[in-house]
C-alpha cells in the first residue's frame, strides 16, 4: 500500500470512524490475528486476496458470482465422483 498511512486509506474507501479504525490497528491483537492468518494463507500457498480453495482448485481473484457457483458445484461433483457416493 505504499507509505499512505491506513487510516487515510480507510477513510478514502469510507469508513466512518478512522479514530476507531487507528485504535484497530493500534491493538497487538489485531497485529497477532493479522499474523495468524498470513501464516495460514502462506501454508495455503495464498499470496493475495481474493484466493478461493475450492478442493485442490484454486482460483486467484474474483470470477464473479456466476462463475464462481459453477466452480464450486463442479468441484463438489467431482469430489463426489471421487468419493463413490
């Protein structure tokens, strides 16, 4: 995101209370839950959002709301496939 800090680009996209936002981002627990799952995207081998797993497909960025239920309905016909059932 460049140097711009995030409570100028928060309020950009809108947020309504950036002085709630700063105490947000000022919390180690919030640091610590942004830890927890930058650690499980990089275990997914997720590098961006959006990344959507569906099965062992994985789809960088958003297909749209069309596409994207014909994915999952697939994978999940193909998973029963797999599976016998």
């Amino acid at each position: 995101m460049g140097r711009k800090p995030w409570s100028e680009l928060a309020k950009g996209v809108g947020v309504p209370d950036t002085r709630g936002f700063r105490a947000c981002m000022a919390d180690p627990a919030t640091l610590a839950a942004i830890e927890r799952d930058m650690a499980a995207g990089r275990k997914l081998r997720v590098d961006g959002t959006p990344t959507f797993l569906i099965n062992d497909l994985k789809v960088v960025g958003y297909p749209g709301p069309g596409a994207l239920r014909t994915l999952v309905e697939s994978e999940f016909r193909n998973s029963q496939r797999r599976s016998g059932s």
